[in-house]
C-alpha cells in the first residue's frame, strides 16, 4: 500500500527554549518527562488511492525524561472532516502499520490511548501557528527570529533527529491549554516546518 503526504508541520512542548532530543534522542527532557502535541497539516496526500488533502492529524505524547527508554503513552486525533475512508487510512500511516516516521517510533510505545475524532481547526499565519482540537487542545506558537532581526528567517536546527523533518524552525509558545488522553502540560517550546514530506 502506498501513500505520500506533504504540508506543513508544528509542535507544542514541555521542553524549555529547544527539546534536547532533537540534537541526541537519547539526550534528557529539561523537565522530568516529556509532553508533546505533533500538528501534521495535510496540504496533499494519498493513502492507496484515497485523497486525504486538507485534513489534519495531530497526536499527543507522554514520553519518559529519555526518550528512548520508551513506555510512551500516545494518543490520536483525527480531523473529523474526514470520512470513515479516510479516518482510517490517516489512522494506519500514524498508527505505523504503513511504515514510515510512525512506524520506527513504534517500539517505544508501551500504551496506545485511543484514537478520537474531533473537529481539528489550524491557523497559520506567517511565524505564527495555532491548533484547536476540539474542548481539549488549544495552543499557539511562534517562531523565534535572531533579536533585533525581526525581518529575518527563523532560527533553524538543521540535521535533527525528529520524526517530522531533519530541518525545523525553533518556536516559542505564546499560548497553552493541552489537557488530552489524560495528559496535561503548559507548553514552553516549539517547532514548526512548512514543507513536511512524507513517503512509503
């Protein structure tokens, strides 16, 4: 079964300033756990023939300090502008049974807390990007630029170990309410890529 996807990407984390997973996925969370909601904005995408174009996936995760410790708790959220047809395949390429990113991640998950669908509404506007996901996500972020260079492109971590991309701009956030799956956190850090792409 083939299937692509390509649009824009961001997060909201627990982390403070920049996760240090990103540099060593085995490099510890600044908190003592790491909580994170991944936005995926499908721009244009395909899963076996079934257009998922302007949909939006989103999951939440509950990670140890170190990550590759593993015993993730997860959960998903999908747009419910979605049909079953489409429900369902979103649901098997981030679940990892299409491989892909997901897939790799999946040995580090020891609880999949369910999948929901909820009416999922993004707004991105230049370095700002934000998710409402239905009465319990609500967070924005804001890339960050070099101080006094507020004309200039966003601060970039390039060759990154992150499921998204290996380029990411750094966020800021300005604005956190994540109570999901029964899991809670006030986000501090972000990222965001405008061109994610994903392939198998």
């Amino acid at each position: 079964m083939a299937w692509k996807l390509g649009g824009t990407y961001f997060e909201s984390c627990s982390c403070d300033v920049i996760c240090p997973c990103t540099a060593r996925f085995d490099a510890g969370a600044t908190q003592d756990y790491c909580r994170v909601v991944l936005v995926f904005n499908v721009n244009d995408g395909e899963v076996d023939g079934t257009d998922v174009s302007g949909l939006t996936v989103a999951a939440i995760a509950d990670t140890p300090k170190v990550m590759t410790e593993g015993n993730w708790r997860l959960g998903l959220y999908i747009d419910d502008k979605a049909s079953d047809e489409q429900a369902e395949k979103l649901g098997a390429v981030f679940s990892g049974q299409l491989g892909g990113p997901m897939e790799a991640l999946g040995p580090l998950v020891g609880e999949v807390l369910g999948v929901e669908r909820a009416p999922i509404e993004v707004q991105e506007e230049g370095r700002r990007h934000s998710v409402r996901i239905g009465d319990s996500i609500d967070f924005e972020i804001e890339d960050m630029v070099p101080v006094g260079a507020e004309d200039a492109d966003p601060v970039r971590l390039v060759g990154i170990q992150h499921p998204a991309a290996t380029e990411l701009n750094v966020s800021r956030t300005t604005r956190s309410n994540v109570s999901g799956f029964g899991i809670e956190y006030e986000g501090r850090s972000g990222f965001s890529q405008s061109n994610f792409s994903w392939a198998a």
